[in-house]
C-alpha cells in the first residue's frame, strides 16, 4: 500500500500535524516529545554519572549536581516515563486492538498533548535556566521554605503536565467501554488493552491528589503559610503521604503498560496463546487495586507509627503476588513454544530478567527492619531503575520494534536492533548492578561526595552508563535510517494475532475500511504454524 | 441476521455515547481533587481543635446559610431543566437554565462579599491577620483551608457558570434538544458535584463550633 493512502499521507503540512485529532498521528506527536525529554534526562545522568567517577566532586559543583539529579528525575518521570507507553504505543493500539475507529474523544486526546508539551516545556526550560535543588519528590519544607530555587515555576509545570495524564486516562477508560467493535468482549482483549485499562484508572484516580498536593506546596512557598511547614504549624509527615499516594502508584503507571507489551511480544515470538489469560487480567487489576494502599513503605523512617509501617509493609508483600503471577505465567507461555528471538522478544526477555531482580530487591525494601538500613542508599536506587529503566524502557524499546513496521510502515535493520538490544542489556546491569552493592555497603544516595572506598564500583556504574547511552543512541539512529531507506513492511510482518494486523501498514486513516467483527480469543497463536495466525480475525481487511 | 441490519450493529460501535461516562470519570478525579483538601484540613483540625473552633465561629454563618440554600436551589432548577429538555419544552428549559446560571452567580456574589468582609475583619491569613485569644496559630490555618477549599470550590463554580451559559444558547438556538439531550445532562452532572462539595464544605466551616 502506497504511504498516500495511510494516515501518514493524508496532509503533510505542519498544520495538519498540529491539528491532528487522529490517534496515530498524536501518538507520533507524543513519541516526538518524550524522545527529546528522554534525551535531556539522559544528559542530565550523563553529568551524574560522570562527576561519580571520582569521590571528590570534580566535576560539577554541589549545587550544580543537586540540580542535575532533579533534572533527571522530574523529566524521567512525569515528562518521559509517565507518558512513554500509554500515550505512545496506547495512544497508536487501543483503538486498533479494540476495532475502533478513534479513541472516544480525540480533540481532547490532542488538548492532552498539548498541555503536555506546554508543562513540560516550561518545566524544562526552568529546570535548566533557573534550576531547581530539591529532587523530583519536592520534598518541604525543603521546598517550601529553604530552597533559593525555582520551586513554584517547576511544580506549575508538573501541574499542568497532570491535566495531560488525566485527560489521556479518562479517554481511553471510555474507549475501552465504548468504543469496542462486535463480538470484543472484555475477555477478548489483548492484555496490552487491559493493563493500560488498569493504568489509566490509577492516572484518572491518583493525578489529582498530585497535582491538589503540588498547589498547596506553592501556595505555602508563595504566601508563607501552609499546611506542610512544621515551623509553620504544619506537617510534612503529611506532604509525604499525599504526594507518596500519587507517586506509589505512579510506579504502576509505568510498569503495568510494560507489562502488557511483553504479554504481546512473548505470545507472538512463542507462537504460543498467553498462558493463563484470564488471570493475568486480574493480576493487572489486581496491582492497580493494591497500588494505591502501599504508599507507606516510603516513609518507613520518615516517622509514621510503627503500625502504619507494619500495615504497608504486609500490603507492599502482597503486591509481590499479582507480579508473580504474570512472571510465572510468561514463563509458562515460553514453555515448549516455538521461541525465536527478533529483537522484540530480545528487549521482552530482557525485561522479564530485570524486572524479577527489581521486583525481589523491592521486597528487601518493603521488609520494615531492613529498610532501615537499606533506606536512602544506592540500593534504593538501583531497586527502582531495574524497575523503570529494566522493567518499562526495555518493555517501551520492546514495543517500539515490536510495532515500528505497524507505525511507520518499515521494517527496522534486525541485526542493529538485536545488538542494541544486547549492548541495552549488559550496559544496563554494569551501570546498575554494582548500586546494589553500593547500597549493601551503605552508600547514601544524592551525595556529591562519597568515601574513596567506593570508587571502583562507582567507576563501573560510570562505564556500564556508558555503554547504555550508546544502546540508546542506537535505536534513534536505525529507526531514523529505517524511516527512509527500510525495506516496505506487510500489513502483519509478525503473522501475530490481534485486529491491528488485519489492517494495512501503515493504517488507512480510519483504522478499518469497514468495523471488523471478532470472532475469536485473543493470541490464538498455534505452535510451528506461522502462517494461520489470525487469518480469520477479520478476512475483510487482509494485505 | 439480514446484511443491512449486520451493517448497522456494527457502525453503532462508533455511534455509542460517551459524554456521559466521560464526566463520571472526571468527576471521580475532581472527588480526589478536593480530597486532598478534606484530607489536609482533617489533619490540621485533628492538631488544632480548639482553634479550629475558634476560628469557625468567625466565619459568617448567615452567608454561608444562605449560600446553602441557593446553591441547592440551583441543583433543582438544573434538574428540572434536564427533565424539561427531555421532555422536549425547549423553551421552558432556557428559563430553568437561566435561573440556575442566576442562582451560581447569587452564590457568587455573595461569596465575594463575604470574602470582602473577611478581609475586613483581619482574617486573610496571608495579609494583616489578627486573631485573639491563645489559638491564633490554629485559626490562621483554618482560614488558610477556608480561603483555599472555597477558592477552589468558586472557581469550579465559575467554569460551571461558562457551561450553563453555553447550555443556554444551545438549547436557545436548538442545538440540543430532546434528540440531543446528552450536552446538557453532562452539564447537570458537573453542576450537581459542585453542589456536592459544597454540602461539605458548608457544614467543616461553618458549624464546626455552633453544634
């Protein structure tokens, strides 16, 4: 198919970009700007990583290096991790995978884009110009009365960019009950749909205590009173609580999405139905429930009661359970498939790895007497970049590739991408593995300085950071390349099941010539057989 | 199944109404929204109990009253003007309109008075605030939660009061009618939480200390 007829062809101008209320082409939009915010957070780790390689602080000043790590984690976070599956790859499959033309409300999915490039911009521009020494949890009363930085500047952005969240939330909760085609029950779809399901009732439910949260913090930095400031008569016990209560199940906006790529993936590259379908639904749901009690284990040795520490500390166990269950059960899907490793399998099972070695070190963290000593040392950072950086950034490159053919209509180099996938890998566990040792070893995080005894690990850190940033140099430059000079992709490249095959790649404009009719389970793969897969989903719209 | 009646079960997908649900969605987050508010003002009332009686007992519950009864008041007529355009009485339902978008902007403008009173009488925590008696500290958070919980409550009042008016000229020049009724209950919907939250918002900062 001719790229004039796809939804890439139709208005090239720049205004029918800006103007777009098509899904697909917001998706591009929002997979443009989290790539650049992806880029200046890994130039702010860069700068970390590099100032680390000695104990004395060579390179950077203490307060140009407070700055730095509030940099990477506030665009990490709110400006590329938030938004990076959901709004990218979400934005792009629910409405294909369901069969619907549209998401339910596509001039606000575009208003949502456009607060988030307005927050986020300026947000950047402040962290950079202005700068801003708190870290990306804006902790008070550091922030509301000791920081000369530019605190309230900062949080406006994050506000605004939360209005984005919301909005995307919203609208694909009523696209997956509104807008699913005949015959797609709620246990017919992928699991990529449920677990952004389950990610947007967190994005659409916790949000809004971030962004009320983040208000107070301004108005008392503003006015001078407020209900955080203990000098104030507030309580910055209770600052932690709100903003943990946003930020825990933050986590899962970033990992459930993750979670149902590689369910994709791993179906597709093992020719194999997902094993235990229905319950790795429930488990997706069951992690959002469980997300919003946990908050707590933040604040371990911030001074909540003992008893408040024990209840989240049994709650946080229980989320191990849900996250078991859908490791168990992609293992089981491997067993006795008919495996091949194209790159997004690579990048799927390289998530499985890491997001198993996170998920057990969070269980060190969630036991009450040994947080206390692991609490606010590199073992904390260490656990949750296995979970953000291993677990969704290799989910998200795992999607990426997975549907790069779908998106552009281009098949992207394989063997650039398997080495990508590999060097993301071994420069992944260089940079972060030695961190647990660190913290083992009692290394506290966001020091400048640290004692010489921990020089060589952070060396390796340094040099494991280095090889990661060349794996993620990679990819921009062979997709780039792919773009132009890749060789034309069939409509289903993958012979993988689900409705976003059945129609050409690049997709016509509406999606579907006519509204597909499901006849089938989802990943109705057959071992050894590469060629039926899906045929009779939706004969109307073959290649 | 005959083919024609096939075609039509399947482009109803994309026919299905969403505005509905969308607004509970969003009025799901506006609950959290003022629940961070609640939430604050809890555990502020729960270290200051004593101010925080002090404190209410300087609000002035006769606007506050009297604001009750409008904003309730307004609920009804927005209800009846529902019902009124799904009964297909466009014009009756532009005047029960109408008094609603009266009724927000007597609250309104009442709340603005009060909130002039107040300055008056020293208690804009963040200007020349002069409190007597020994619960100063707690009475000046109180009116700290005051000033926001009913800023926040205004301004969703104020947006509430755009889409009234937007509801007014669509039904005035019949764009929604009794076919297209699903603008204005979504509307009616947004009206009703703000009405909600004031239910509760009423009662934590009026009445604290008159039980």
């Amino acid at each position: 198919m001719s790229n004039t007829d796809s939804y890439l062809g139709a208005g090239l101008r720049l205004r029918d970009w800006l103007t777009t209320t098509d899904h697909k082409r917001i998706a591009i939009l929002y997979a443009m700007g989290i790539t650049a915010f992806f880029f200046v957070g890994g130039a702010a780790a860069t700068l970390i990583r590099l100032s680390l390689i000695t104990p004395q602080g060579d390179l950077v000043s203490a307060e140009t290096y407070n700055k730095l790590f509030t940099v990477h984690g506030v665009v990490m976070v709110w400006f590329f991790l938030i938004p990076s599956i959901p709004a990218t790859l979400g934005n792009f499959l629910i409405p294909m995978m369901i069969g619907a033309h549209d998401v339910a409300f596509p001039r606000l999915n575009l208003l949502s884009w456009y607060l988030y490039m307005g927050g986020a911009l300026f947000t950047v521009a402040d962290l950079i110009i202005g700068g801003v020494d708190t870290g990306w949890t804006f902790y008070t009363p550091l922030s509301t009365m000791f920081s000369n930085t530019a605190v309230v500047a900062a949080v406006a952005g994050v506000f605004v960019v939360g209005f984005s969240s919301i909005l995307t939330g919203l609208n694909f909760i009523v696209t997956v009950h509104r807008r699913r085609a005949p015959g797609m029950g709620w246990f017919r779809l992928p699991l990529f749909v449920w677990a952004l399901y389950g990610t947007s009732l967190i994005l659409v439910l916790a949000t809004p205590v971030l962004a009320m949260t983040l208000v107070l913090l301004a108005a008392e930095r503003l006015f001078g009173i407020g209900i955080f400031d203990p000098a104030l008569g507030g309580d910055p016990l209770l600052f932690q609580h709100l903003f943990w209560f946003y930020s825990h199940p933050a986590v899962y906006i970033m990992i459930l999405p993750a979670m149902g790529v590689v369910s994709e993936v791993i179906a597709c590259f093992a020719r194999k139905p997902v094993f235990g379908y229905r319950m790795m639904a429930y488990a997706i749901i069951g992690i959002a429930s469980v997300s919003f009690l946990v908050w707590g284990h933040h604040m371990f040795v911030s001074g909540q009661s003992m008893y408040a520490g024990m209840v989240f500390s049994f709650l946080s166990y229980l989320v191990a359970v849900p996250s078991a269950i859908k490791v168990f059960n992609w293992t089981a899907t491997l067993f006795r498939g008919s495996i091949s490793f194209e790159a997004p399998m690579l990048y799927a099972l390289g998530f499985i790895g890491l997001f198993m070695l996170g998920g057990l070190t969070g269980l060190y963290l969630a036991a009450l007497a040994l947080d206390v000593n692991l609490t606010d040392t590199y073992f904390v950072v260490a656990h949750f970049h296995y979970i953000m950086v291993g677990g969704s950034v290799m989910a998200y490159f795992a999607g990426i590739h997975f549907w790069w053919p779908k998106i552009t209509g281009r098949m992207y180099p394989e063997s650039w991408a398997r080495l990508a996938a590999i060097a993301i890998f071994i420069g992944f566990n260089l940079t972060f593995f030695p961190q647990y040792l660190l913290g083992m070893e009692g290394m506290p995080r966001r020091y400048w300085e640290y004692d010489p005894q921990f020089q060589v690990l952070n060396v390796l850190s340094s040099a494991g950071a280095a090889i990661l940033a060349g794996g993620y140099l990679l990819p921009a430059l062979y997709l780039s390349w792919s773009l132009r000079y890749g060789p034309r992709a069939a409509a289903n490249p993958w012979q993988a099941t689900g409705l976003e095959w059945q129609t050409p790649s690049p997709p016509p404009e509406g999606n579907f010539p006519t509204t597909p009719r499901v006849v089938r389970d989802p990943y109705d793969y057959t071992p050894g057989n590469r060629d039926e897969a899906g045929a009779a989903m939706h004969p109307q719209a073959g290649p | 199944m005959s083919a024609a009646s096939q075609d039509a079960a399947l482009e109803s997908a994309a026919e299905r109404p969403v505005g509905e649900l969308g607004m509970w969605v969003f009025l799901a987050t506006e609950v959290l929204f003022f629940g961070v508010l609640f939430c604050g003002y809890v555990v502020m009332r729960w270290y200051y109990p004593q101010g925080f009686a002090a404190a209410s007992r300087h609000t002035d519950v006769v606007i506050g009253s009297a604001n009750t009864a409008v904003l309730l008041t307004s609920s009804l007529t927005m209800a009846l003007a529902v019902q009124s355009l799904q009964q297909g009485a466009a014009r009756r339902t532009v005047w029960l309109l109408a008094a609603t978008l009266l009724l927000g902007a007597a609250f309104l403008g009442l709340k603005l008075y009060e909130y002039r009173d107040d300055y008056l009488r020293h208690l804009v925590p963040w200007l020349d605030f002069v409190f007597p008696g020994r619960h100063a500290g707690g009475a000046r958070l109180f009116f700290y939660m005051y000033f926001v919980m009913t800023g926040a409550h205004a301004l969703h009042l104020t947006v509430g009061l755009g889409v009234v008016t937007v509801m007014i000229i669509g039904v005035a020049r019949g764009a929604f009618s009794r076919e297209r009724a699903a603008p204005v209950e979504v509307a009616a919907l947004y009206w009703h939480l703000i009405d909600v939250v004031w239910i509760f918002l009423y009662p934590i900062l009026y009445l604290v200390a008159r039980t």
